[in-house]
C-alpha cells in the first residue's frame, strides 16, 4: 500500500496553521508501521512548512527518536516531492495536513485540490487536517473524504484512510 502525504501552511482563522513535527512523525510512523509506503509532497517541494513540536513529548518521544535514527525518514521530510511530481495513479489514498486559505496561496492551493480531486475521483480516500481547508469536490465521495480539526489529527486521519482502505477490500 501507498500513501501520499502533503505538507502545506497558510494562515486562516486569524492564525498561521503549520503541521508540527510530531505530528507529521506521528503519522508516518502509523502508516509504515502498518506496511505502508508514505510519500511525503508540499507545494514548493524541497523543506517542507513544518514547525517544531507542540509540547506533546510524552506521546511524540518515541516517534521523534525513531526519525532521529532513520536516515531514509529524515531525508524525505527534509526532501520533500513537489506536486508536479505526483501521479496520483500511483497511490492507494492520501492525507493533507495544512491549511491554504490566505490569497498569496491561491495557486498552490489549486494545485493540492487538484491532485485530492483526482484520488476522490479514482475512488481513493483522502484525509484532510485541519478540516478548515476549503474544499469542495464535485461529485460523491461518500466514505473517502475524512475531515478533523483536533490536535492529534494527523494520526487520527491516517488510521481513517488505513480503516477506508480496508473497507475497499471487504
């Protein structure tokens, strides 16, 4: 299994809403922990708009150790894909953690709902945190289109997309 992980920030809300790292690892480790393959893309590519953990060590420690001693993990965090460079053929589901809502984002967020567009429409689900992220796709995606806003849902949205992939097997 294969998933697509973007990375994007913006402002909304008043504030500026990053993806944390402990977030993001959190994630990941879930996902590979599962045996799936995580891909990780934001819009520019390269160094990805995270921000350093949210004071959650107790939870994060394990993870954040586990990225310190996996080069391969490092090296795709601080190396990121950018969305040209994403076939969306090639994956089984995807989470978006970020927000794009200010203007100067305008075509960056037109390129993310783009690619989410074409996994709903492939019949792939997708997860995006924080549900503030403004979209709305054209069609009926019933069960593939995951939406949180809380503080740990980035791992709550990868064990979504796990659990829809599943269904998709049954």
């Amino acid at each position: 299994m294969r998933i697509l992980m973007i990375l994007t920030s913006g402002s909304g809300k008043g504030r500026r809403r990053f993806a944390t790292l402990d977030q993001v690892i959190e994630a990941c480790c879930l996902l590979q922990d599962c045996g799936t393959e995580v891909v990780i893309a934001s819009s520019q590519g390269g160094n990805p708009p995270i921000q350093g953990t949210r004071g959650r060590s107790a939870q994060a420690a394990p993870s954040n150790q586990r990225l310190q001693g996996d080069r391969r993990a490092r090296d795709a965090l601080s190396d990121t894909l950018r969305l040209e460079q994403i076939y969306p053929e090639e994956f089984d589901g995807a989470i978006c953690i970020g927000a794009l809502e200010h203007p100067a984002h305008l075509a960056d967020k037109e390129g993310v709902q783009a690619l989410l567009r074409a996994l709903l429409t492939a019949g792939k689900p997708v997860a995006i945190v924080p549900s503030e992220f403004e979209f709305a796709p054209q069609g009926s995606f019933e069960g593939l289109l995951i939406a949180g806003s809380e503080i740990r849902a980035p791992s709550l949205a990868a064990k979504a997309v796990l659990a829809a992939l599943e269904q998709q097997d049954d």
